[in-house]
C-alpha cells in the first residue's frame, strides 16, 4: 500500500490531468440530466447482467441493492467517481509503461479523460462507474505483473481480470492492449535483454489472460446456474464460435484500425487521417527506438511483430461475437485510447536517447518528431473536449425537442373529445413508424456519430425507450394497451388520419386510439 501511495504522488500530474481536463470535457453532463434511451430505462439499476454474461455487474448491481450506493442514474455523483477511476488508471497506466515527464503524464491523462469514448458511457450514466472501475481492476493486475512475476501476483492479476471481465466483457481488450504496448516498451528499455526472457515475459503475460479468460467462463457458467438465468443471443453470445469466420474478422480488424474511424468517434477525414498521422508517428519511434538500443536482431523481429499484433489487441471486441456482422459499439473500445498513449511512451523512450546522445546526427530530426507527436496529442485532446461538449450539447437540445413533443401529443390526447381520465391509452403504429415533416434535423451535428449521440427528434421519439421517457420528462403514465391488432381492423380506427394530422386522435370503445400509421 505505502508502494502505491508512492506511485500516486510521483504521477500526480497523470491524476489531475484527467480531473481537469476531464471536467471541462464532461462538465456538461455531469452538471445536467441528460437521460433517454437505456439510461431512462435503467434510472433505478445497472442494466442487463447476468443473461449478458456480465456475472461481476450481477454482484455490483446487488451491492447496489443492498446499500443504495450507486442505484440511480446522478450525473455528477457517478461522473465524478468515474473520473476518479479514470485517473487512477492513468496514474498506473504512466507507472507501467515508465512515463516519467511532466508532459507525458499530462498528455496521458488528458487523453484518457477526454477519449470520447467517455462520452459515450457517460450517455449510459447509470453504470459508467462499474465499467471505468472494471478498467482501474485490469490495469491494476498489468501493473502487478509487471512488478513481480510471482504465484501471488498472478494469483491476484488472473482473478482481477476475470472479474472485471465479468462486468464487461469489453475491459478484456483494455487489459491486452497494455501489455502489448508494455512488452514494446521492455524491449526499448532494456535492449540488453535476451530474446528467451522477453518470449518468456510474452509467455507469462498470455498464460495469466488465458488462465483469467478460463476462470471468467467457469464462473460465468457457476452464476447462471445459481440465478437460473440463460444467456441472451445479443451480438451472438450464445451461440457457438465459428474459427471459419476469423480470418474475415482479422481482415476487418485490420481495416478499421488502420482506417481511423473507429465506432465514430474520428467521424471527419481530418480526424481519421490525424489518427493515421499518430500511428505512422509511433511506428517511427520504435523504429528509431529500435535503432539506438542495443537489441539483437532477433529482439528487433519481435518488436516489430508486436507493432503488427497490436491492432488485434485494441479491437479485441471484434473476435467477441459468435456471429457475423458484429456491430461494435463505442463505449466497447476504450482500448483504442492507447493508440495516443503508444506514442507517449515512445516519446518517453527516444527522448531519454536524446539525452545521452545530444551531439547525434539525427538529434535534430528526433526533436522535430517529437514536436510533430506533441503538437498532434495537443490537438486530438483540445478536439476531442469540443467534440465531447458539442455531443452533450446535441443531445439537450434532441431531448428538449422530444420533451416538447410529447408535451405536445399528451395534450392533444386529453383534449380529444370523450375523453376520460381512466381511460387506456392505445398506440398504433408507435414507436419505429412514426413520422413528422416537422420533426427538426440538425445538418451541422451529422459529425457526431460515435453511440449514445447518433440520435435527433425522429429517432428519439421512436425510442423503445419511450413509455419511460414520457413519465419522468413529461410527467404522463396511463396504461397502455398492446391488443393492438384487433384495433387495427376496427372500421373506425381505418378511417382514422395519421398523426400529427387532425382526427388521428379518437375514444373508441372507451380507449384512446392515436394512430401513427397504416396498418
């Protein structure tokens, strides 16, 4: 405890780096309510969990029962949390990989604060803390590897990992980027090392993820016994793995990595080709690495196939599915926020060369590449801050134009003539078919497409969310009836106009029939 106590003081910087910065870039959502889609579904629990696999959130979501800690959806409670794990994790993330300056401490956590995958688990508020603490968990067994290969720590790591796994399955690839990246970076840090050693180092590594992989599943297996739960076919998670489709999946790693989207986040080609710049960046730096150590030729070969192996770590989630077609969401690749902190670390490494080797020839064009990496860091973080506002500042304005719609409708049903406060309120054609020309689209927030804010009026209103939206924004819980077949043929529902136009609003048979569409 008195080691980390050491490791938190000497990295500060890391930790208040993501406070600072962080609040700026989510002080919007965590100050408001922004609250729609499974957020508003889930405002008084953390989800699905153990039919998703997710065993670990299961025991969270109890805890949560149990105390009452954490069991509503409070923006700036569990945003503020979420930011404390987020710089903790920074903190140890800059301990592992040996970031020792100011400045790449600042930039790591800055990046790790506003990588706008944060955004998007912010838009799932109710349980961002169980995933950024799921992050904090692996990050911490990497950091107890890389101090001691012992029965202990690897005891410990291989449980950490498994249990945050089981919170989210997504955490897995968080865990594998960093050990890739930290693997690079003992091969620069100590050249003198034999090749056996690092194969050994790689071996241990991935005998304590197989090991927490083997352990998650058995445990998976024991909860959904004990809750007599079966696992749901969403994204393919109970089917059977098909190794036929892992060369396609490969072929797409590999294109969505290389090609800098990644899930919308990086939605402009100024984005995209600055993350494409960034790599291009940090593959000079180990190369350049590469060339002033004293690695063998063999070590070099290993590095180098490292490199190539780290986009299948940082979109781990793409080998997830049993199915093809896997839709990867944004909040499942907060591995992807290494692609920034690679860099850091080389940054760290050639730098440190620099140093000791001031009169080189290539001095000069090491600092011009070391400038050229700071300044584009710099910029991806000042981006991704407007961009996190500009997404929160989208979804108020969708959500105030919801809100005011269904103020709308819900005024429309109860002036409607006949009608009775008793009355069971009857949807036709709602939600997915309704449709307004006045519904308002806002051409100048298309570039914000990353989840949790690809919504404007049309989509949100035809939510599947939408009963709960209407009672805690607007207020309106009557009952609703599902029949909705056997109304759909009523001669007087036929004739009905569709809605918003006039007489698409009708009693009939002492139920409130709105009629969004034809049959």
């Amino acid at each position: 405890m008195g080691e980390l106590k050491d490791i938190f003081r000497s990295k500060k910087q890391a930790f208040f780096a993501v406070l600072i910065v962080g609040l700026i870039a989510h002080g919007f959502m965590m100050f408001n309510k922004l609250s729609y889609h499974d957020d508003i579904q889930s405002l008084f629990d953390l989800g699905l969990t153990f039919e998703l696999g997710r065993w670990g959130l299961g025991i969270m979501a109890w805890i949560c029962a149990v105390t009452g800690l954490g069991s509503y959806s409070t923006p700036l409670f569990l945003g503020s949390l979420s930011l404390v794990f987020i710089g903790m994790s920074a903190v140890l993330v800059c301990e592992i990989l040996h970031i020792d300056s100011k400045k790449g401490m600042i930039l790591s956590g800055g990046i790790m604060a506003v990588f706008p995958v944060v955004a998007s688990t912010f838009a799932y508020m109710f349980t961002a803390v169980p995933y950024f603490f799921a992050y904090f968990l692996v990050i911490l067994s990497v950091y107890l590897l890389s101090r001691r290969f012992s029965v202990k720590n690897c005891a410990a790591a291989v449980f950490l990992i498994s249990f945050s796994t089981g919170i989210y399955q997504a955490s897995l690839a968080v865990c594998t980027s960093l050990i890739v990246v930290l693997l690079i970076d003992h091969i620069l840090e100590y050249s003198d090392r034999a090749f056996a050693d690092h194969m050994k180092e790689a071996l241990l590594y991935a005998g304590t993820l197989f090991g927490s992989l083997v352990l998650y599943l058995i445990e998976n297996q024991i909860a959904l016994k004990l809750t007599d739960t079966e696992l749901s076919s969403y994204q393919g998670m109970n089917g059977k793995y098909n190794i036929a489709m892992l060369p396609e999946k490969l072929l797409g790693t590999y294109h969505d990595f290389l090609g800098g989207g990644y899930t919308g986040i990086n939605s402009t080609h100024f984005l995209s080709n600055g993350v494409k710049a960034v790599i291009v960046l940090a593959v000079i730096g180990v190369l350049v690495g590469l060339y002033q150590s004293k690695c063998t030729g063999v070590v070099k070969l290993w590095a180098l196939l490292l490199v190539a192996v780290f986009p299948i770590a940082a979109y781990l989630v793409n080998f997830f599915s049993t199915e093809e077609g896997l839709r990867v969401h944004t909040l499942m690749v907060y591995s992807l926020v290494y692609v920034f902190i690679f860099p850091v670390c080389m940054m760290e490494r050639v730098r440190m060369k620099t140093k000791q080797e001031k009169k080189d020839a290539g001095a000069l064009g090491i600092r011009v590449w070391n400038c050229a990496l700071s300044i584009f860091l710099v910029m991806f973080i000042t981006i991704y801050v407007s961009l996190d506002n500009a997404a929160y500042l989208k979804m108020n304005f969708v959500q105030e134009q919801t809100t005011a719609y269904f103020n709308t409708l819900v005024t429309r049903i109860k002036s409607v003539d006949g009608y009775r406060d008793e009355y069971p309120v009857i949807l036709l054609g709602f939600p997915y078919r309704a449709d307004d020309q006045s519904f308002f689209h806002a051409d100048r927030f298309d570039g914000i497409t990353f989840d949790g804010y690809n919504y404007d009026q049309r989509r949100l209103f035809n939510d599947y969310a939408w009963e709960n939206y209407v009672r805690y924004h607007v207020g309106y819980a009557p009952d609703y009836c599902e029949d909705y077949l056997d109304w759909w043929q009523l001669p007087e529902v036929e004739k009905m106009n569709c809605y918003p136009d006039d007489g698409s609003i009708k009693v009939v048979n002492e139920r409130v029939v709105v009629k969004f569409a034809e049959y």
